[in-house]
C-alpha cells in the first residue's frame, strides 16, 4: 500500500491510475478470473434504500472476448487446445496387488506458445506418506464415538505404502530427462522446448501399490473377498498423464487432495494390459484381440447381445462362480484402442458376470456392458445395462449423441466413479439377494450419474479442479431429466426445487462459483444446488424449448473441447436470447436464498364523482358499521336534551340530512360529465377493482413472482411477473392486479417452483401452518441398586430354569443300550 502524504497528494490522479492498474494485474494464487467475480465484492449503493443492484451485467467480470472466445460463448477463430497421445503397457500383479508398467507419450503443442516442460500428473502421489492430502487432512470428530471403518481408514492412511515409484523418465530416443517430483504432479524439463505445431515423445517407467479402495476413500482401488480369496479391480488414474495446458488459465498443476478431480488433454490410447489367465478385463476403448482373450461362446454372445431387446449374459453367473476358484501360472494380454478420450481406466476380476445389450445411437450400435460379481446379484443384471441404454438415449437428447462405441458400468469398491466409457458403481444387495428400495433406486441413479459423466465432463472437457459445477451440477440436472423419464414418481433426490430449501436458508455456505477444495457442504454446492438452478431456469424463466435450444447449442459448441463458466453464462443468453445476468449472479455467485412474502393488499375503485352515489355509498357503509363499545353501553342513557327541548334547533330536526346531495353539487357533475368524450364516460362507469399486492423480498434473491390469485365466484388464475419487476428495488415491490372479479385469497409460488424456503408468507389472508408434536410417557428406570438386587434375585431361578430346561430336551435312550 501506498501511503497518502501531503508531498504525493500533488500526484493523487497519478497515484489513483497508477493503483487502479495495479488492482487490475494482481493476481490470486490459484484463483482464476471467473472464481475472482464470484468473491468480488460489489461497490455498495448508498444513494438508495437498496445499495445493491442484482441486475448489473456482468460482463466487466467476464474475461475480455477474444479470438479464442467470443462473446457469444462460442469457441473462436483463434481457438486452440493441445492434445497428448498414449501408449501404455502395464501389468497387474495379483499376488503383490500392484500395477507397474511404462507410459509413451506423444505431446502435439497446438498453442501459439513455446513450451520449455511439460507437467505430468501423478494423482497416486495423493496416497503417499506426507503428501499434501493427507497432511491438510482435518481432524475427524471422535467424540462420542466414531465407528471402527472410519478408525480403520485412519489407520490405515497413516501406513499405507502409497504413491508413484518413477524408475525412469526418457525422451523418444531413451535419453534420459531431467524431472522433477513435487507432490502430485512432476515437471519434465524438455532437452528441445516444444515450438509451436510441433511434438515431444516422454516415455516414463513406473509402479505403484493398489490402494484398498474398501478401507482407504479412492476413486479406484482393490476389494477383497475373503470367501474365494479373490479381489476386484477398479483401476484408475493409473499412469502418469499430462496435465492441461489451456488458453485461460496455462498449466492447470494445482496439488490433487482428492475433491477435486482432473481436467486433461484429448487423444488417443493403444493399452496393453496383462493380468492372470483367468481374469476378465473392463476397459475403456475397444477390445483389439478378442480372438486371443474371449472363449468362441463369449464372442458368439456377444454377437447375439448386439441385436437382442434385452441384456445377453456373456459370462452367466455359474460360470462366474466357477471361475472364482481357477489359479493358472499364465497370463494374458488384453489391448485396447480409445480414440479422442481424456483418460482411460480399467477393471479386472475373476470374479465377473458379464452381460451387454446393443444400443442404436444414431447410425451407430454402442454396446452398453455390465461387469459385476454374484454378490451383486439379482440387482446388477435387472438393472445396470438397462440404466446404461436410458442414459444414452436421454441424454443424447439433450445434448448430442454418444459418440464411442462402448458404454461399461463395473461393480465393485468404487460407489460411483466416471471415466470415459467406463464407470465404477457401488450398491449391490444383501447376502440373502433381497435389497432395499434405496439400494434399487440408488444403483439406478449412480449408474445415469456416472454414465452421464460421459457427456460432462469427458466430451465437454471443463476444467474440474477448478469449477465442480461444470461437471457435477450440469451432469446432476441432466440425471434428473433421465429419473424423471424412468418411471413416474422416481425418488430423485437433487433436482427439484422444494428438495433444496434447507440448504439454501442454511448457513455455512460459499456460491456455487468457487474452486473445489474450498467449497462447503459440497453435495449441496456442486451437485445440488447447480442442479436446481438449472431446472428452475428450465421450467420456470426460460421455459423448455428456449432452455433445451440453448442447452444443446451449449453441449453442442463445446464437444471435445475447453469450456469455461462465462463460456456457459454466455452460450445461454446468446442463444436464448434473454439477458441472464441477474440468474447467475444470484444463483452462480451469491448465496442468498428465495423466500418472498406477500406483505399486504389494498383495494382501490374509481369513484364515478356522482354526489348521488356518493351519499349512498356513505350511508351504506354507515349503516354497516356496528355500534362502538360506548355507543353499545350508552343504549337508553337519559341525555340534557331529550328533558330540555329548548336545546334543540334545525340540526336536531328530521328536515337536516347530512348527506343530503344539493342540486349545485349535481349541476357541477353534469358539467364535469359533458366535457368528457364517450370513451372516458365509459371508464367513469367502471364498477372495475384494482388491487395492489405488496411484495416483499426476504431472502435476498430476486426471482420472478408467481401468484395464483383465487376469486369470489370460485375461479383462479395464474399470474407471472418476471424477475425483473425488482429492478428499481430488489427489497420492495408493489403490483396492481385489474380485475372485475373480487379477490378472496392468495397463493404465491403454488406449485413449489423457485426453491421459497418459507411458505407461511405465501399467503394472503395469512395461512396457518401446524406443526407437529409428540406425546410420550415418563418411565421410570431402575438405579444401581435396584438393579443388583433384581439380579441376585433372578439368577438362581434361572439356573433352575435352564437346568430343568436341560432334562426336559435331553434325548431319550436308544433303545438295546
């Protein structure tokens, strides 16, 4: 800071240039321009009862357009994004549970920049002994009690021998590389920098021990079942990868600390992965020597499951079974082509059912697979291959078709875990097979959530470590439309509105617009409350055609590519055509909530000015008006002048009408009446009532009013005002509702439509809510004593008891013994 004197007041314009260009270039650690506006306080108002204004444009925190992105939210002319290529050959070690291998990689700079490293991301480094996850670990609540899977989890963060061994790293003639570990991710120092259109191989050998995903919170591990002495693989980020390089933000190497994920270059994968003889493999990409690892009956039902209507068992459970218990000394090799992916994972058991179903996707059949054990049964086969195909379908149109040829769920220690055309999936059923109503409907949920992550963010490539939201919220809502599609009356749990009330009105809240480690109560944040918003936006301010146009051209620009939040905020407007700024600043960046309360209404009608109707309007209401308290007691009271009637004059006489109407008075109407054109005469004579509705906002977010006003004669009607009416004042707001009809009752937001967290002020005249009370009965409990006492009593009947018990079930002598 610099300090204000009176020697640099002389230079106080410069000065104040000179700070505001400094404000300007500072720059927060990991906090990238979008993430700024959502903590960038607004410059209060104090001219105005309401100093903040929730419709300023936020256009002056959006980055600037450019040719890589324009204002529309579309990618630019100038648009670029790099792109690495893998070839990978690792091995799984059952015995050891280990993976080891080496990663080839082909990196192609199409930026404009030239780069002298490159950033490798070692996600297993998060499992190693002193890494930043572990050690900005927070402590857990021990007390009263804490369960023993969450003090076996502790325990065994603390020895688990975790993390990344690099062997080597070389460049594409085996020279050695200079690198660099630091914590989860590993700088490369190039011999030759990386120009402009050009391309780098690395090649690095590595292994690491598989982490018990059943122990240790993973988003990939091992699970062991004691039964059969066999384990379950879900394996992933499993190889050293290339971190992101991007036109807003240049290399995304924040440390990895387990919330928030990855984002990474496209490209293509050749795998090569070898596991026992009797394993079978789960993987991304598509299988390239079946002949070497599928028996002819896998192949020949997999053909037939190409066709079939439903899900074809290509491993049945009795083979499964009959597996479990096979051990050769011989292994096998399974490869594996992905094109165009941002990751690749896999699975590998001998424990597997298989089954697939073909699924028409425009011009293509993807196979939508299930891989899981008997334990998993009868769940996993009525439900996950189904949930696969209605994902694809739905989503497909809400977005854009599915564009790989494969689409797997895998059960296992994961409860729900995306890859591109692969995903790791929890529930399964009780040892007896049967399952609750949450297992059934959670298996079919993770199973859309996970195969939806497919879409976002595997092909609209965002950036997850930095914007949760963009993934989850946006995957999270389109979850919702695929439940709601499934069967009537689905339990979805985020998406509509009235199911996120309790957070909103709640404290310990940051806005949606925050990087992933530092969000709070993160279902809430990054699913849910994304989620509803976008529903809301859907079925209440644009509408469904409008929000579905604008959502598709989203999904459809951004496809295999790099979107950001403003790139979102402002493909919606442009291809909505509604200015949306107050939505993403209330919902996006703010967390205030929606509660707006009716806070009264006046009735209003057009006095016509006829004296006539005047006096008997007053004499009717009058006449209406029922005695005060005193007039009531006052009733028969000896008054002075009834006893002295000299008192009395023309006031007090039958000839003096107070609301006697003079022939001056109706002259003067008529006058009035005559210089009048016909059209105002007819609205002189309008019987019409105008009500105006007090509003008032007590939550703070400003949303459109929707009130069903209800009538005398027994007929209501909806009526919308936009969100906009709080422009001037985003705290008060009157509205005058014309109508001939007599307005009995009002309803606001009668259909739960905008997240209000407080229905007792929706209503006018005001509605009674109950709440609900429980009765019970004190019982009194036996003390120590009491206790002891009873026991010595009740000790020796019991032994009697069980010894008569003894004689009584004693069996009988054989008979000739």
């Amino acid at each position: 800071m610099i300090p204000v004197t009176c020697e640099n007041l002389l230079f106080a314009p410069r000065l104040t240039a000179l700070l505001l260009v400094l404000s300007l270039l500072t720059v927060v650690p990991g906090v990238g321009t979008e993430q700024l506006a959502a903590q960038s306080p607004e410059s209060a108002n104090r001219k105005h009862s309401d100093p903040h204004d929730p419709f300023a444009q936020l256009d002056p925190w959006w980055p600037t357009p450019g040719a890589t992105r324009i204002a529309s939210g579309a990618p630019g002319p100038a648009y670029w994004q790099q792109r690495a290529d893998y070839e990978i050959d690792v091995t799984l070690d059952d015995d050891q549970q280990q993976i080891s291998g080496v990663v080839k990689i082909r990196y192609h700079n199409q930026s404009p920049h030239t780069l002298p490293y490159l950033w490798i991301q070692l996600d297993q480094n998060r499992f190693r002994q002193g890494s930043d996850a572990l050690e900005t670990t927070t402590a857990p609540s021990l007390s009263p009690r804490i369960s023993f899977g969450a003090m076996k989890s502790i325990l065994a963060s603390r020895r688990f021998d975790g993390g990344y061994r690099i062997t080597s790293v070389t460049d594409g003639t085996g020279k050695p590389l200079r690198h660099t570990d630091i914590g989860t991710m590993l700088r490369i120092d190039l011999a030759t920098p990386i120009a402009p259109g050009e391309q780098s191989d690395v090649a690095i050998e590595y292994s690491y021990k598989i982490v018990d995903a059943k122990v240790i919170r993973a988003r990939g591990g091992k699970e062991y079942f004691e039964d059969d002495k066999n384990y379950i693989y879900e394996i992933a980020q499993w190889f050293p990868r290339v971190a992101a390089y991007t036109d807003f933000g240049a290399w995304q190497h924040k440390s990895f600390l387990g919330r928030g994920e990855f984002t990474l270059e496209l490209g293509n994968y050749r795998v090569r992965i070898t596991v026992p003889s009797e394993m079978v493999v789960a993987s991304t990409g598509t299988l390239q020597n079946p002949d070497q690892v599928l028996t002819d009956r896998w192949k020949q039902r997999l053909a037939r499951a190409e066709q079939a209507q439903t899900p074809v068992f290509i491993i049945t459970p009795e083979e499964a079974k009959t597996n479990e218990s096979v051990r050769t000394e011989t292994t096998k090799t399974w490869e594996f082509d992905a094109t165009n992916v941002r990751d690749f994972a896999f699975a590998a058991s001998r424990k597997f059912i298989w089954d697939a179903l073909g699924v028409q996707v425009g011009s293509q059949t993807v196979m939508a697979m299930s891989y899981y054990p008997n334990e998993a049964e009868p769940l996993w086969s009525q439900y996950s291959t189904e949930a696969i195909a209605h994902t694809l379908e739905v989503y497909g149109r809400y977005s854009f078709e599915y564009p790989y040829p494969v689409a797997i769920s895998v059960n296992g220690p994961v409860y729900g875990m995306e890859y591109p055309m692969i995903c790791f999936n929890g529930p399964r059923p009780e040892d007896d097979g049967t399952y609750s109503k949450a297992t059934k409907y959670g298996l079919i949920s993770v199973v859309i959530h996970e195969v939806g992550h497919n879409f976002f963010p595997m092909i609209v490539n965002s950036d997850e470590r930095q914007w949760t939201w963009m993934d989850e919220g946006l995957n999270t809502f389109l979850q919702y439309l695929a439940e709601q599609e499934w069967e009537a009356d689905y339990p979805s749990r985020r998406g509509d509105p009235e199911k996120i009330t309790g957070y909103m009105r709640g404290n310990n809240q940051r806005p949606i617009m925050t990087g992933s480690e530092e969000i709070l109560q993160f279902g809430n944040n990054a699913y849910a409350k994304p989620a509803t918003a976008l529903n809301i936006l859907r079925e209440t301010i644009l509408g469904r055609e409008s929000f579905d146009f604008a959502f598709r051209e989203y999904s459809r620009r951004w496809k295999f590519k790099r979107p950001t939040p403003s790139d979102f905020f402002r493909t919606m407007e442009d291809a909505s055509g509604i200015d949306l700024d107050w939505f993403w600043r209330g919902w996006f960046y703010g967390t205030d909530h929606v509660d707006i309360a009716i806070d009264g209404i006046q009735l209003y009608k057009i006095d016509s000015g006829d004296p006539d109707e005047q006096a008997e309007r007053t004499r009717q209401e009058k006449d209406r008006e029922e005695d005060t308290i005193t007039e009531d007691r006052n009733q028969g009271m000896r008054r002075r002048i009834d006893w002295q009637p000299g008192l009395k004059d023309f006031y007090n006489s039958p000839e003096y009408d107070e609301l006697k109407v003079e022939e001056e008075d109706r002259k003067s109407f008529q006058k009035f009446l005559d210089g009048l054109s016909s059209r105002e005469r007819a609205i002189l004579r309008r019987t019409t009532n105008f009500y105006v509705v007090d509003f008032r906002n007590v939550g703070g977010l400003v949303m459109p009013i929707l009130i069903r006003v209800h009538y005398a004669d027994n007929t209501s009607e909806m009526m919308t005002f936009p969100a906009q009416i709080w422009r001037r004042n985003s705290k008060r707001v009157s509205k005058l509702i014309v109508t001939d009809k007599e307005i009995v009752r009002l309803e606001l937001d009668p259909k739960r439509q905008t997240a209000d967290v407080d229905e007792g002020n929706n209503h006018w005249p005001e509605k009674m809510v109950p709440s609900r009370f429980k009765l019970f009965k004190d019982e009194k409990k036996k003390n120590p004593m009491q206790k002891a006492v009873n026991d010595q009593k009740e000790d020796p009947q019991q032994e009697a008891e069980e010894d008569s018990s003894d004689e009584q079930t004693e069996p009988a002598p054989a008979k000739g013994k």
